[in-house]
C-alpha cells in the first residue's frame, strides 16, 4: 500500500467506526421506552386511588357539610393533575426524545399539543402542574379544621411560591433564547442580502 492511500484507508476506518459509535448512541434513547411504559403504569396506582377516593365521597355526601365535601373533590382534583402530569410527561418525552407516536397521527383523539411540545415546553407545562397541584394543596390545608401549623404551611407556601417563581423564570427564559434566536436569523438574513 502507497504512503499516499494510507490517510483514506485510515479515513475510511474512523469514519466507519465513528457511524457505528453513532447508531449506538441514537439507538440509545431506546433505553428511556421502558421508563414511560413504567410512568404509565403508574396510573394504575392513581386511579385505585381515585376510585377509593370517589366512593369515599359518596358515602360523606349524605352526612356531611359542604366543607368536608369540596375537601374530598380537592382530593380528587388534586389526583386528576397528578395523572394530566403523567400523561403530558409520558407523551412529550417520548416524542421528544424516543420516537415520534405514529399511531396518534392520524387520530382525532390526539391532543393538539402532542408532537409541538418540545423541551421548553415540557418544562413549562410540568411546572405549572406542580403549581397547580400546590395550589390544592395549600387550599386543603387552609380547608382543614385541625389546628394550624405554621411551621407547616410557611414551608408549603414557600415551596408553593419556588415553583411560581420557577415558572417565570424558566417562560423568561424561553421568551430570551427566542427572541436571540430571532435576533440571529435577521442578522444571516442581512449578511445574506449583503452578499
């Protein structure tokens, strides 16, 4: 073999194994199928839970106030976000970074947000859920009738109000890497015109 043939034959060489690392490492988002195919039996707990909860309710409604009933409804709410949660983490992140759901494409039950969610928007859908089950949850204690624990509800309020602040924070964010993104495609556009 020629000294001048070396260079391509070692080219050729790194440019298979680098195509072969690289199939290895794509075909590795695989990996996280087996996490949603778990995140999704997990409602299976959530609605035993639901539906325990719900018969709950229907035995209280007879003897109780209305006090006591929007407290068991918050319940269930409160379960309802935790599964919406689920749902949106499970259907983004599969899409986002496993394979597109080709199944739901043509479906009329596809939520139209599914397949335009990307990670930005994972994030800021996954934090106003926790918002919002913080909420209920600040509402239920305020709801009970035992007595009050500050030391408590100070933590629950501050943790409620992290993730507020949180959510700002990260739709801030989003708002400034768009609008840099589209500071940089005018600029392309103009050095473009001025070729």
């Amino acid at each position: 073999m020629s000294p001048s043939n070396e260079p391509k034959v070692k080219s050729a060489l790194q440019d298979n194994m680098e195509g072969a690392i690289e199939k290895i490492i794509f075909g590795g988002r695989w990996l996280l199928a087996p996490l949603y195919i778990g995140l999704l039996l997990s409602l299976i707990p959530l609605l035993y839970r639901f539906f325990k909860d719900f018969i709950g309710l229907l035995q209280l409604t007879a003897n109780s106030d209305m006090h006591h009933i929007t407290l068991k409804i918050l319940e269930l709410l409160d379960t309802v976000l935790l599964g919406n949660l689920i749902i949106i983490i499970i259907f983004a992140g599969y899409e986002n970074f496993v394979s597109k759901i080709n199944v739901a494409e043509k479906s009329e039950d596809r939520p139209h947000w599914m397949g335009r969610v990307d990670y930005s928007g994972l994030k800021i859908k996954l934090i106003g859920s926790l918002v919002a089950i913080s909420v209920i949850e600040l509402l239920k204690d305020f709801m009970q009738e035992e007595a009050y624990d500050s030391d408590r509800q100070m933590w629950r309020l501050g943790i409620h109000l992290t993730f507020v602040i949180s959510g700002v924070l990260f739709a801030l964010m989003d708002w400034i890497a768009d609008k840099r993104e589209q500071v940089d495609m005018q600029i392309t556009r103009d050095l473009k015109g001025m070729k």
